[in-house]
C-alpha cells in the first residue's frame, strides 16, 4: 500500500495558508523589517503553489526549483539593501516615519 504523504491538494492548502500570513502581515505591520519579511513569507507560498503545480512534470519540477532558490535569494539581496539605506536616511525602521518625512 503506497500512501502519498504530501497530496498536491495539501501543498495547495499550505500555499494559501502561508500566502495568507504574508498578506495579514503586510496589512498589519509598521516596521519596515516585519513588512518585508512578510513580503518574503507572501513570496515563498506562491512560490510553493508553482512548484506543487509544476511537479507533475520532472524536469520543469527541478528547474523550477533552482530558478525560484536563485530568485529568493536575488530577493533577499534586495531587501537587506532596502532595509540598510532605508535606516541610514530616517534613522529609524518605523515606516509611519517615511510617509511623515516624504522620504
């Protein structure tokens, strides 16, 4: 008896639900840190939903996969510089300050 752990069905659920957190996130959050986290929380469940939907073909499953590690880790390049020019102009990481100052 073969029993498929993770039914395509499951990582669907999983996708919406951390997608889900993400967008809570980025609607609740101030600080610059936790939006752009939930950003990248936002980005790795869609990203799970295209990996579930190209698993059913082997070679779009692997290159899939690599493209989307070599994307995330591009993303979080960019967010670490967002973050480190953002604190060096407000001096803070409140994003209420940056729509104050026009910044």
């Amino acid at each position: 008896m073969n029993v498929d752990l993770m039914t395509s069905e499951t990582a669907y659920g999983i996708a919406f639900i951390v997608a889900a957190i993400g967008a809570y996130g980025i609607a609740t959050s101030r600080n610059l840190i936790r939006t752009l986290l939930s950003i990248e929380v936002l980005f790795n469940g869609i990203f799970l939903a295209i990996v579930t939907y190209l698993s059913q073909i082997a070679v779009l499953d692997t290159l899939a996969s690599v493209i989307i590690v070599s994307v995330v880790s591009g993303e979080v390049i960019v967010i670490v510089a967002v973050i480190v020019s953002f604190y060096r102009i407000a001096k803070t990481l409140d994003s209420s300050s940056m729509e104050e100052e026009g910044v």
